[in-house]
C-alpha cells in the first residue's frame, strides 16, 4: 500500500514521503513506430480503455504524449515540468477573459509535484479522462475532479471511477478530515476499480492507494497526514 506526502517545494527539508509498497505501474519506453501512429487522439482515447493488458494501455498513452498536436503552456508551466494542450489559443482566450478552469488549477498544482499535465480534450462520442500525467517515466491517465462544496465526496469518487482507476480530487469545499477519511475508505469500497486517489491540500499532495484505504490503521494514518503542518 501507498501513501505519498509532498509539499510545495518537493525537495524541501518539511518534505514528507512515505511510500509503503508502490503498484506497479507500466513504464514509459519509447519505440521505433508508435502503435497509433496515423489515428487520432480520441480514437486512441476510445481504444484504451479496450485494451486488455496494462502494457497495451501503456502503449497508447505513450503515443499520446509522444503526439506531434501537443503544445506547452507556457502560462501554466515550470522550467522543470509543463502543461501541454491541444489547441493552446483556447487557453489563452480563457485567460484574457479572467476565468481560470479547475482542470488548468489542478494541473498547476501537479506541476508544482514534479509532473509532466497533457491536457485531454473532452470527445463526445467516446468517455475520457482529463490527464495523462508523466513523471519518473511512469505514464497515469487520471480523471481530476474538484470538491468545491456542490458534491459530496464519494460522488465525485464514483463519477470519476467512470473514466479511470486514478483520480486527483483538489480539496477546496472542507477542512473536516474525519469526514474525508470516512468518504475515501466508502470510495474504495464500492468502487472495486479505484486503485489511486490523488488529493491536494493547497499545492500539497497526497496519494493514497487501494491497500492503504482498506487497512485497519487507516483513520490514524489519515488523520496525522491531512493535519500535518510545514
């Protein structure tokens, strides 16, 4: 099981990172020929989710982020890390207007944590997750939702669960840990496909995996991690 702790500065003498037993996750190796090559980003979108095999989802995900479409968001990135996106006028255009989408605030904040954000567009013949996240060469394709007070917590659980098996949730609506405790561990148990949730408290993120939710000493564990201060 999976409990990772950063802060805003990673690399910092506060930081925190308790990693217990990670899951294997497929890594990101580069090939000769990518396996989509010619097809576009939403057939491959749609294509992933019938693959079989983690390997092949894999696949896919590196010929996303490999994708000639993709652009950097200079607004939104780091020296270290970037946002990418589709059609970056759009964001642009979002930004003269004063609108801030929570999708761009989340990926912000992943950057802040060392990853690499591809921003995916939403297709409407096909579900699709918001990311695909890069970082130690290891691909995620995480749905990002945000707990902003309209939706309870396992509702945004179960409606993410739709798109991936990982989620990064930006918690703004609540500082009621117990509450959040209590809701990740019903996330988990009824959705049997959840395997990572990705919290973020500010810029400081928590990841938490499926062993870690359903283990006897997770309520203290929680509790001495969301209420720890720099």
């Amino acid at each position: 099981m999976e409990i990772v702790v950063t802060y805003e500065n990673p690399n910092s003498e506060d930081s925190i990172q308790d990693n217990i037993v990670a899951e294997s996750v497929g890594e990101y190796r580069p090939t000769e020929k990518p396996p989509y090559a010619g097809t576009s980003i939403n057939k491959a979108i749609k294509d992933y989710y019938a693959c079989p095999t983690n390997k092949e989802k894999v696949s896919v995900l590196q010929w996303i982020v490999e994708n000639p479409e993709f652009q950097v968001l200079k607004r939104y990135s780091t020296p270290e890390n970037a946002v990418y996106g589709l059609n970056i006028s759009q964001y642009d255009d979002i930004l003269l207007s004063g609108e801030m989408p929570k999708n761009l605030v989340i990926a912000q904040k992943l950057v802040v944590n060392k990853f690499d954000v591809f921003l995916l567009s939403n297709p409407t013949s096909t579900k699709s997750a918001d990311f695909v996240l890069r970082q130690n060469n290891k691909l995620y394709y995480v749905e990002g939702k945000t707990l902003d007070g309209k939706n309870s917590l396992d509702h945004l659980i179960e409606k993410g669960c739709e798109q991936s098996n990982r989620l990064v949730i930006d918690i703004i609506g609540t500082k009621n840990a117990r509450y959040l405790k209590k809701e990740i561990q019903c996330g988990f148990e009824s959705n049997s496909s959840l395997q990572y949730l990705f919290l973020f408290k500010g810029k400081r993120l928590i990841v938490i995996d499926r062993d870690a939710a359903l283990a006897n000493d997770f309520e203290n564990t929680f509790l001495k991690l969301w209420n720890k201060r720099k």
